[in-house]
C-alpha cells in the first residue's frame, strides 16, 4: 500500500498558533499529528507515504528528516497551496496502478486503516470515502446501500430519508480518480467526486461506527481531544485496571493566573491536570517550564508532585493527587503557636533542600520569565509593579515610577551583592505548600530560576494569606539563618541582610500583583489581604534605615493613613 499525508494546509482556524508552528506538528500526548497519521498508515501496511508541504514547510522537512520510519518517505512541496485534488495530481507518479490511502494529517483516529484498505480492495468502485456521524460536520450524503450520492445540506437529505454524515479525511482512490481533476492549479477533490457522480461512478461509503474520531482544525477541537486522549493514557500509566471506566472531570479553583486546574476521577484513582494552554509560539513556555522544573525538584528527592502524563505544546500536564490541603487552610485550624512555629520549621527545612539540592543541576535553559532573578526583575516586575499595578492602578494615585526608581537601583544593588546559585521558587507562600500525608509539598514551581533562597523566605513568612505575627516571623527567620547557615557556609548576617531587602521587594511584588488582579482582572478576593500586605510593607521599611529608602517610606506612610476605604474605590483621595 502506498499513501499520501496532506499537510500543506494553512491551519487558518488555528492562527494565531498556526503563524509558527504547522499544523501537522502540533502534538497530542507528546507526539505530532503527522508522526500519528504517518505510523497508523505503516501499521496498516503502507511501505510508501508521501506527504506534501507548503505552509511552514522547511519545519516539516526538518522534522521528517529528523525522524526514522520503518518506509519511504517522499515529500513534495508545493510552492502555491494546491488543495486537496491538486496534492493527489502533484503525486500522480507515486501511485502506478493499485489504489492508494490519503489522509488528512490534523484528525486523530483509532478507525482501522488496514480494514478501510480491505474494503476498498473488495469492491470495483474507483473511490471510498469514510464517513462517521459527527453533528458540525456533517456534509455528505449517503444512500440505503452506503453510496455517496451528494455534497448536500442537511435538510436535503434528511427529506430524501437518506443519511447525512462527516468526511474524516480519509479515503482510498483508484489512480483513475486523477482524471477528474484539473491538470494545473488549485483543486478541491470533492469537485472531482461531484464530476465522477455526474459521469456515473459510484462512490462506496466506508461507514465507522464505535471508533474515535475528532476533527483538530481549531484550537477547541484540539484542546478537547489533547485532554481526552492524555487522560486516558495517565490513568492507564497509574491504574491501568480502571481502563474502560469513564473519566469524571471537577474543575478546581484557581488563584491568581490563567491556566485552569481540574481534578479527574476513574474508579477509585485520582489525578489533577493543569492546563497552561496552548504554547504560544515555538519558544519554550510556562507548561515546559513546569514539566522541566517538576521533573528535575523530583529527581532531587523533593517534594514535588510526580509528572505522569505532559505535552508541554498543548500545555497539559497530568500529575499525581496531593489533595487541596493548603498551609493556609491546614494553619487556620491550628491554635498552638508551638504547632504552628514546629510546622513552619519543617517548611523552612523544605525551603532550605529546595534551595540548595533544587539548585545542583539546575539548568537555567528550563525557565521561561528570566533565568536568574536579576535586576530586570526587581526593577521593572516589582517596584515598577508596584507603582503602575498598585499605587496608580488600584489606588488611583498620581505618582510616577520616577520617584522610586533610584531607590529600586539601590535594592537591586543589596539583594544582588552576591551571586545566588541556588534554586528559588519566587512565589513560595502559603497556597503553594499542600500538606499531604503529614508532609509539605511544593506545587506551582513553573515561575523557578536561579535566585537567592532569602527571597523564598520573605515570601512565606510576609505572606498576606496567614499573617503571621511578627514574633513568630522573627523567630522563623533566625531558624532559616541557623540551617541556611549550617547548609552553605553564609555568614548569618548576610543572610539577614540579604532577607531584609528581599522582604521589602517581595512586599512590593505582592501589593502590585494583588492591585492588578483585583482591579485590572476582576479578581476582588484578593483585595481582602492588601490591608495586610499593606501593613507588613510599612513594617519592613521600618527595620531598614531611614535614609536607605524615604520615598517609598513616603508612599507607604500616606496609604497606609488613607484607611483602605474599599476593595476598588482606591487607597484614599489622590494629592
């Protein structure tokens, strides 16, 4: 059997995704669409499959001529788009005299090639198109006996009493159906069908019932068969006697970011799988990030949840169930200071493995905002943040970046004064640490980089969510300078250095993000902790000099005074 793969389409439905990366390379549960269709056609029996070319073409040549298949490979490019008839004419050389398979290279099917093959074969007709029932695309009707009869409308047929059914983009022809199409130029192949009814061919139906079948021409379409086929195979790689059982889905809730969080159920197994969406463009994204970085924080021995199942094109990962136990939640239903301080400690010695075994191998090609934390980060994410995000955005206060920004050099300048090595999570508070099985864990890691560990300490002893009183913080912090101290050989007092200014940036990063997310995104929850965090900025200027920062001290100072009047009425009157 030889065959033609036609993957020169534009992917319009799939732009803007499709303006980078072609459509047969997009991916379902970490292999591309044209590697899917090109194996299910070797399996069938095909020893020759040409695939033609055109849009993004040098990617496909260099993916193909990257990947070895068990046949012949034959790429034809088309420089003008030719269409479906035009493709089969341009590969007319190919096919000598026996029939030959093509398939659209953006479906995915378990329909049995070889079986449709058969089909063919045992008939005398020139052509077989299989059909299945899928409502958004029915478009071709079919007679009593399963013959093509019509390109029709719905209504039409329905009236006849004849079925109307989807084309899945594959079909077996004679190498007599080129005759229909014209010899030069774009062509539509179904006008060659319509041409062979007309001349009084028939055209046999090859009818797939029980099979899956999914159209991946849009990103919905795709998403939804991405999710549907990688669910399976995680809960076939975890608890393969459930296979069979249908897959119940309960969206959690999220937080502050976009991506979507689901807990899935079959039989008596459970995972959770992240959806960052569909990556960009071909740059690694968030989801690489995510799948990189928890991979390597659970080879270190941390822990981290397990990756099971992850295509980080589709920005999928399915990993494994910790529960929804926050540190926040697990803290308020603690009353004991001694429990809560014993418990802390075992996440500061979290924090401290994180840091130092996080950080041994850590390859800073895995990230995807900024490598290190560095003085980009501190300078425009947050203390520009801070002003543009929070103090005009949320508050409505005219004061300019301009202010501060000398000051947001001179914070730079301290956290900065040595280079950090180790791995630092940048956003480790509460509602990133699951207590599952008696033992914290670790979860939203995509966002880590090379940073200094004092930066992951300001953020989970300032964090709003608990409000932890200043005591106990100061405590918690001489127990980190204690283990850090004993784990890398910093003098303690650089490390209390090195956290006091790391406070006061995490501070400002915090009031910026909880400024956009509840004005800008609509998200007013999280204006119930800016008092806090509003407070604990105050506080940190506090224990700094009064000359190292007086404008944001300023700043900070009248906020603080407007009282905070409401969650989006602003911080007080603008002066």
């Amino acid at each position: 059997m030889k065959a033609l793969v036609l993957a020169a389409g534009l992917g319009t439905r799939l732009r803007p995704y499709t303006d980078r990366i072609p459509k047969p390379l997009f991916t379902l549960d970490g292999r591309t669409l044209l590697d899917r269709i090109v194996r299910q056609l070797i399996a069938a029996g095909a020893r020759t499959v040409a695939v033609n070319t055109h849009h993004r073409a040098e990617q496909i040549h260099a993916h193909l001529a990257a990947t070895t298949f068990p046949a012949e490979i034959v790429v034809r490019h088309e420089t003008e788009i030719l269409g479906t008839g035009g493709a089969i004419r341009n590969t007319a050389d190919i096919w000598g005299t026996q029939p030959f398979m093509v398939v659209n290279s953006d479906i995915t099917t378990d329909i049995d090639l070889a079986a449709v093959f058969r089909f063919h074969a045992a008939h005398p007709h020139p052509a077989t198109l299989v059909l299945c029932h899928d409502p958004d695309f029915n478009s071709v009707t079919v007679d009593q006996e399963a013959f093509v009869v019509d390109f029709a409308k719905a209504g039409r047929a329905a009236r006849e009493g004849r079925r109307h059914l989807t084309f899945t983009g594959i079909q077996v022809l004679d190498p007599s159906v080129i005759d229909y199409i014209p010899p030069r130029g774009f062509a539509n192949s179904i006008d060659a069908f319509r041409s062979m009814l007309a001349d009084g061919f028939k055209i046999k139906a090859y009818l797939a019932a029980d099979h899956v079948w999914s159209d991946l021409g849009s990103p919905e379409r795709y998403r939804a068969a991405a999710r549907k086929i990688m669910a399976a195979a995680a809960f076939q790689a975890v608890s393969p006697t459930t296979d069979g059982l249908p897959i119940e889905w309960h969206p959690l809730a999220g937080d502050g970011s976009e991506r979507r969080w689901y807990r899935l159920r079959r039989g008596g197994a459970s995972l959770v799988m992240v959806d960052h969406g569909i990556r960009p463009n071909a740059a690694p994204g968030e989801a690489d990030s995510f799948v990189n970085i928890g991979r390597h924080l659970h080879d270190q021995g941390l822990p981290v949840p397990r990756i099971i199942r992850e295509d980080a094109f589709a920005g999928l990962a399915f990993v494994e169930d910790l529960g929804d136990r926050h540190l926040q939640t697990h803290v308020a239903g603690m009353s004991a200071p001694a429990d809560i301080r014993s418990l802390y400690r075992e996440v500061i010695d979290l924090l401290v493995q994180l840091s130092t075994s996080g950080g041994r191998g850590f390859d800073p090609d895995w990230t995807w905002q900024t490598a290190r934390y560095d003085r980009e980060v501190i300078v425009e994410k947050e203390c520009r943040y801070f002003i543009e995000a929070f103090v005009r955005g949320y508050c409505g206060r005219e004061v300019a970046f301009e202010r501060i920004e000398a000051e947001s050099h001179r914070l730079a300048d301290g956290i900065l004064a040595e280079e950090a090595r180790g791995f630092m999570h940048r956003d480790f508070q509460s509602r990133n640490i699951l207590i599952s099985a008696g033992r914290p864990h670790v979860i939203d890691f995509q966002g880590g980089r090379l940073g200094p560990a004092e930066y992951d300490l300001a953020s989970l002893l300032i964090d709003p969510y608990v409000a932890l009183p200043a005591a106990l913080r100061d405590r918690l912090r001489d127990d980190f300078i204690a283990r850090y101290h004993e784990q890398t050989g910093k003098p303690p007092a650089a490390i209390a250095a090195t956290y006091r200014l790391c406070a006061l940036a995490r501070n400002l990063q915090i009031l910026g993000a909880f400024g956009f997310l509840a004005k800008a995104k609509g998200k007013t929850y999280f204006a119930d902790y800016i008092p806090q965090a509003l407070k604990s900025l105050q506080q940190n200027l506090a224990g700094l000099t009064d000359h190292e920062f007086p404008q944001l001290r300023g700043i900070a100072d009248t906020l603080v005074r407007s009282k905070l009047p409401g969650p989006l009425q602003g911080c007080g009157k603008t002066s």
